[in-house]
C-alpha cells in the first residue's frame, strides 16, 4: 500500500503536539484528517489545503465519527495540564475519557494502528489526576483489537527556551535528595515526537509503552 493512499486520523491536530504530527504525516505523503474544536488552525499555511480539517467535539462521537472511515491508523493527541472545571474541562474528561471514546469508535472502524499520546510523569505541583486519567486511558487502548503504541515523552518543546527550562528541572530530578515527585522525565522536541508518532504507523513492530529514551531513537528510524 502506497503512503499516499494511507489515511491517518489525528485528533488534536490544531494543537501544539497534533499540529506537528499533522505536519509531519502530510511532509511523508499520507492522507490527514485533523481533528479539533476549532477546526481549521489560525494560521494557514499553503499545505494545509491538502489536510482534512474536521471540527466537532471528541466527547461527542456523532460529529466526527463518519470520518474514520478507511482509515488506518489514529492518533491522539489531546491533552491539558490545566483544569477548567466550571467549563467542563478535567483531566479525567479531556486526558482520559476522550482518549477512552477515540479508542472505541476507531476499533469498530476497524482501524490498524492506535497512538496515545500520553506522559511519563506529571508536572510538578499538578493534582495526580493528570497522570491517572492517562493511565487509566491507557489501559483501556490495550485492550482493544488494534495495535496500539503508547508514547510516554516527558516535557515537551518547541524552543531553547523552554528547553532550558525543562532540562533544569530534569537535571534537578535526578539528583538524590530530590525524589521521585520531580522526575518529570527526559525533555523532548516536539518535532522529534511528531516523527516519531509518524514513523511508527507502518512498523508492526513497534509496539507498547514508548519512554523518552525510545522516543527519540524512534525519531531516527
């Protein structure tokens, strides 16, 4: 099967992590759909013409279910790291139920391959609920009758800015009076997560719980 006739399904992908999976999916020739609240990203850049941008709601099937039709593989790559719960958004719903129902609706659509964006570890001085509605979402995508890959990258970022910043607290993490409640996990480019999200799709393989490390060798296959 040619790439240009695979079709990917990424949810999230107006989003800082699902955008650079949408770019780079386009960049090795698959057929992107893009799902997301907003539909379409603020900024249009000229490829984006070429990509299915879908706007509806991932709690709610019915607006965007009908798309994963043929599709191969599905990628999720939603997620929050601060709660809004007067307007609906919890960890619980957005890291873990939305991932819960993409599952779901992608194994009667008979999809080959399912990537959960999740985490290594949760921010420091964030409620716990943050990691346990990855894990739980988590457990629920290995049981389903698809091929799953769980990526588990620890901060992510897009500049030297925040590099610096996650690479110190990473480095504070491992020293031994610390403890284990900041360790964030190793620190990753977005782009290098993108590609590995992306080169994972065909490779039967690549399988299970990816960690940082796995990540960024998964990035250069």
């Amino acid at each position: 099967m040619g790439k240009g006739k695979i079709k990917i399904f990424v949810a999230g992908g107006t989003g800082f992590i699902g955008g650079a999976i949408v770019r780079t999916a386009f960049n090795k020739g698959y057929e992107v759909l893009s799902l997301s609240r907003k539909g379409y990203p603020l900024k249009i850049e000229p490829w984006m013409k070429e990509v299915k941008w879908i706007k509806g709601d991932l709690l709610e099937p019915s607006t965007w279910s009908r798309q994963l039709n043929d599709v191969y593989a599905v990628i999720h790559a939603v997620g929050i790291i601060k709660e809004k719960p007067s307007k609906g958004i919890t960890f619980k719903k957005i890291n873990g139920e939305s991932a819960i129902i993409l599952a779901e609706e992608s194994e009667k659509s008979e999809i080959k391959k399912f990537v959960f964006v999740s985490a290594y570890a949760k921010p420091p001085l964030i409620s716990k609920d943050y990691i346990l509605s990855k894990r739980k979402a988590e457990e629920y995508i290995f049981k389903k009758n698809f091929k799953s890959v769980i990526f588990r990258p620890g901060p992510v970022y897009g500049n030297n800015k925040m590099l610096y910043l996650y690479s110190t607290i990473y480095k504070i993490s491992k020293l031994p009076f610390v403890g284990k409640s900041f360790d964030v996990g190793m620190p990753i480019n977005v782009n290098l997560l993108a590609k590995a999200a992306v080169n994972c799709i065909e490779n039967d393989s690549i399988n299970g719980i990816i960690k940082p490390e796995g990540i960024l060798k998964m990035s250069e296959l």
